[in-house]
C-alpha cells in the first residue's frame, strides 16, 4: 500500500472512533442512529479499499442505508431523546 492510502485509512479509522464515541455518549436517539450509519458508511468504504466490492455494496445497501432507515422510522414513532 501506499503511503497516501495508509494516511486515508487512518484518517476513516479516526472518524469511524468519533462516530463510535458521539453514538455511545449522546442522549439524543437520533445523532446516536446517524452516527451509527456513519460507522456503516465508513466500514464500506474501508471493504472497497480491501477490494471486496461484494462486502462494501452490501455494508453500504444494508448497514447503512436500510438498517439505518428502519431505526429512524422507529424512532419517529417513539421518543427521541433517551431519559
């Protein structure tokens, strides 16, 4: 690997540990949701640069985009900020 894509893998990996602590301390659902779809988002970009395509369509397609929706609409239903 190059020294570029190491520093871009390092750069995600950093943002991926953010998104983790904002999810893990937040009160408000909804950042703690988006957060982790962002995780989602972040760990298919990661699969695509590992070359599995397959992997990274289907973290992308499930973990981040329906998994993500389906937490949202419930918690449209519910209440958004943890007691």
């Amino acid at each position: 690997m190059s020294s570029i894509i190491i520093i871009f893998v390092s750069i995600l990996v950093l943002f991926m540990l953010g998104a983790t602590i904002v999810a893990w301390v937040t009160k408000d659902l909804l950042v703690a949701v988006l957060s982790s779809g962002t995780i989602s988002l972040i760990a298919s970009i990661l699969y695509l640069i590992l070359q599995a395509p397959d992997v990274a369509i289907t973290e992308a397609a499930i973990g981040a985009g329906l998994t993500t929706g389906i937490f949202v609409y419930v918690l449209k239903k519910t209440e958004r900020f943890e007691k």
